[in-house]
C-alpha cells in the first residue's frame, strides 16, 4: 500500500493527474473512493475527470445516486452510496450493469457494496490530516 500526503489544491492537482494515468494504463475499471464527510471525495473525483478529458460539470451524486459524464472517448459512472441503507436499492438501480457495462465507475461511500465489486478495483482511502491537509492512501 503506498500513502501521499496532499497539502493544497496544487498538489491535489498533480496527485489527481497521476491518479488519471494510472487509472487508464492499468486497467482499473473501477475506483472505490474512502473517507469521511467532507474529506475531498467528490474534490478528488472532479480533478481525475478533468484529467480525462472530462469538461462537464461533476457534482456529487448523493441524491441522484448515480451520475454519468462522457466525452468522445470515455463514460464515467460517478456513484455515492451514502444514503443507501440496503444492497437491494444498489441492485435496483442496476449497478451490475454498470459494472459490466466496460465504462469507468467512481464510487463514494463503497463500503455497502465492497463484496460485490471486481477484484481488479482501486481503492482510495482519503484521511483528514488537517484542515487543509489529507493523506491518501491506495
């Protein structure tokens, strides 16, 4: 497991481009994002969309559950699980589709559908260290 410290929106930046390359030259379909509220989750997940060539606007997704932002090379699936109180809500808006559908997925709040994703998963763990500071680990 290897940890990054983040001490500004700059260095978000850098981290979160990194992030993209990664994202793209291993394979990884799937992006389990951790932390607690307001630790930069959604923060995060817009900066690596950038880096991908995503230009539209990313929000966080907790009362929609599920968002999808495109360009004319990539579909990314951006979910937040926060408000799901059982696996059944998750299958009922057809996330194994989703997982199938070879499209990136991006998910906030993972922890209620952990044992369902795909091994070959990225996971991030986002720790408030300070006000301004986090560490990641992945």
């Amino acid at each position: 497991m290897s940890e990054i410290t983040i001490k500004n929106l700059n260095e978000l930046d850098d981290f979160a481009k990194e992030l993209a390359n990664y994202i793209l030259h291993n394979g990884y379909k799937t992006v389990l994002f951790y932390g607690e509220m307001g630790a930069g989750k959604t923060t995060l997940i817009k900066q690596v969309c950038k880096h991908l060539g995503i230009t539209d606007n990313i929000t966080s997704p907790t009362f929609a559950i599920v968002n999808e932002y495109k360009n004319n090379r990539i579909k990314i699936y951006h979910f937040d699980f926060y408000r799901i109180s059982s696996i059944k809500e998750v299958f009922d808006i057809g996330f194994e589709e989703y997982l199938d559908s070879d499209d990136y997925c991006f998910i906030e709040w993972p922890e209620i559908i952990e044992d369902y994703v795909y091994k070959n998963s990225l996971k991030l763990n986002i720790i408030v260290n300070s006000q301004s500071s986090r560490i990641i680990k992945f």
